[in-house]
C-alpha cells in the first residue's frame, strides 16, 4: 500500500480539520454510491478458501438537484494497517470529504439518456483516489462506474466492515491479474444490463446507453480497458491512461477506438506495446501526451496535495517519499482534473453517441499542455 502510506504519512503532520475538495464544475450534480457485487458464476482465484468472486464500485451518478452531502473521501477502516505501523490517530484518515448531492424526486420526469463509463484503476492502488476526477466527469451528464479488483487493489472494504489488502504476489503473474480484471469490468457491465438498481441509487431513472459503453483505466487498468474491449464487443472504445498493454490484444488489435493518453516519460514497455498495436487499431485512434504530468498525477493526489494549507510543501515532500515510486509531476491537480475530464467526456461521448468533438481532431489552443503525438 505504497501510495495510501504515502498519503497518510504526508498529510499526518498538516492539518486535523476537515477539507472540502472542490465539487464538480459541469451542469450535472453527482450522486455517489458505493455497491458490493457478487458474481457467483465466478471463484476468487486469490481466495485462499475459494469463495465466490466480489467486488466494490462507486457509481457517480448525474443528477439536476437534491440536497449536498459529505463523505469520506477514503474510509478509515481501508487502511488499518498503514495507521498502526505509522501509529496515525485516527482523525488522520477522515481529513478530506467528497461532496455527494442526493437527488431529489422531481427527477424522474427526466429523459435525457446519459452514456456508461466503467472505470478500472492501476493495480496496488484504489477506486477511491480517483473519485474527484471521474465525479467531475460525471457531472458532465455521464453515468461513471469505478471498479476496485480485491487483492489486487491496495485496499478495498466491503459493508460487513471486513477488508481485502493487496495480495504482494499478483504482480508476479500479470496474465492472471489481467484476466481476472476484465472479468470484473465485463461483470460490472452484465449487472448493469440485468440488475440495474442494485448499482443505481434508488431515485435515478434516466435512460442509458447500456449497448455500447465507454472503457477507461489508469495503468494496468488501462491494460484493463484494451483487454475488456478485445474480449467484449459492447464496449465501443476505450481509453488507457499511461498503461503499457498486454495479452492477445497487443498483437491482434482493435476494430473500435482506443486513446492512449501518456505521461512524457513512457516506460519501455509501454514504447514497445504502444508502437506495436498502434497499426493494428483498425478504428479511430489517437495518441496524446500530457506535459509536466508523471504517473501518479493521473490520480486526485495533485489536487488533494494542492487543496491543503501547505500546497507548496506537500509537492515537495512528496518527491522524498515517493522515492522510487513515479511521481505527480509539477501540473496543479485542478488543471489535471479539467484536462481528463475535458478529454474523457469528448473521447467516450464519441465512443457511444458518435458525435465526434473538435478536441479529438488536433490541438486545442485551451489545452497547451497536451501534444498530439499521432492520430
């Protein structure tokens, strides 16, 4: 858990009041609900007594009014381990909170129909430290899913209370992972299709579209996302946030669209699993790099760094813990948050509606910082 014990060590020692992360900007408020799914068609293969699999997700829900609530932004039961060995109070783990606006019953004369993102994260880390990003994207009138991969996230707590770390030996069996990952995101989708309400909070009752939806990922959920395309035709394109690519997907290709979105120091591996699928993505593709971003910074952690007292320090200090870890990179978290979601809500609005925005043709003089590396 090298991210979380980065995060709770860094912000122990700032502040022990509550801070507010900045709420969503577009027309749409966000409704966020947490649901424990459970495909009994499936054995965790990292279950030591071989229980069905299980999973957690966080819907983000587009909504038009209702009543702001707060919630944690990370749990404190997820991350009992890194308190005790860092011997954190527990204040520690409740310093930030989400805003999250319950809808109110005037809504379900609404017929907008809204696309699906379902949303896989990079592996040892959590659905949760991209809530801000992918609620911001919500908030743009998408219905937004992340999925944490127990045992293969860094933490993932379930509503009996009981938590899943990271199991340290699924990085050394990457096709396993991967397989099961896409099981995840292709179950998510299925209970979508045929159980809805046990993911939607009770009050939504827009209409989605649930034939074609959108993938995206960080890392090896990016992997996550290519893999679930090659092996389910109902996602209609997907998008890989500095991930390298692996499986039959890298040499067989694509027929729909995949974006890859990278960091300007690509690994690689992630050189070599780019360059040999580009030719072999037979739909639309593009390529795009994000200056003055590393790794991490496709995370909320630039802006939870940047929305305490002492941003400036944090960014620092940062650097020092991180240590071999990739870093944030020098972007302020507001501004990576508005360039992901500018370009994931154009990317996989296109992908479903098949309304294609200026932003995917070529540079936009509003986003400077990302260059069009090919298309």
């Amino acid at each position: 858990m090298p991210l979380i014990a980065l995060l709770l060590c860094i912000l122990f020692h700032v502040v022990h009041s509550k801070i507010l992360l900045p709420g969503p900007s577009g027309p749409c408020q966000v409704h966020i609900k947490s649901t424990e799914l459970v495909d009994t068609s499936r054995v965790d293969p990292y279950s030591p007594k071989h229980d069905v699999r299980a999973i957690m997700v966080s819907t983000f829900a587009p909504i038009h009014c209702g009543e702001v609530h707060y919630m944690p932004y990370i749990p404190p039961r997820i991350f009992p381990e890194a308190s005790r060995r860092m011997k954190l109070p527990n204040s520690t783990l409740n310093i930030f909170e989400l805003p999250s606006f319950a809808p109110s019953e005037d809504h379900h004369n609404d017929t907008q129909k809204y696309p699906v993102i379902l949303f896989s994260p990079g592996m040892g880390s959590s659905r949760l430290i991209y809530a801000n990003i992918l609620e911001e994207v919500a908030s743009a009138g998408f219905l937004v899913i992340s999925i944490d991969h127990p045992h293969d996230a860094a933490a993932v707590e379930f509503p009996d209370g009981h938590v899943i770390s990271m199991n340290p030996n699924i990085p050394h069996n990457v096709p396993l992972a991967l397989e099961t990952r896409v099981g995840d995101v292709i179950f998510t989708l299925n209970q979508l299709q045929r159980n809805i309400q046990s993911i939607l909070p009770s009050s939504f009752s827009r209409k989605l579209y649930l034939d074609n939806v959108a993938v995206v990922g960080h890392s090896e959920g990016g992997a996550t996302a290519a893999a679930t395309m090659f092996n389910d035709t109902r996602f209609a394109g997907g998008i890989n946030l500095d991930g390298s690519l692996f499986g039959p997907v890298v040499q067989k290709g694509l027929d729909r669209p995949l974006i890859n979105i990278g960091d300007p120091h690509l690994a690689k591996e992630q050189h070599w699993a780019w360059d040999v699928i580009w030719s072999r993505l037979r739909g639309f593709k593009l390529q795009l790099r994000i200056n003055d971003i590393k790794h991490l910074g496709f995370t909320d952690l630039p802006l939870v760094f940047d929305s305490a007292p002492n941003a400036k320090a944090l960014r620092n200090e940062s650097a020092e813990h991180l240590g071999s870890l990739p870093g944030l990179g020098t972007l302020p978290g507001l501004r990576v948050r508005a360039i992901l979601a500018e370009y994931i809500t154009a990317a996989c609005g296109f992908f479903v509606t098949g309304k294609k925005s200026d932003l995917l043709n070529g540079p936009s003089p509003l986003y400077p910082e990302v260059v069009y590396v090919r298309q």
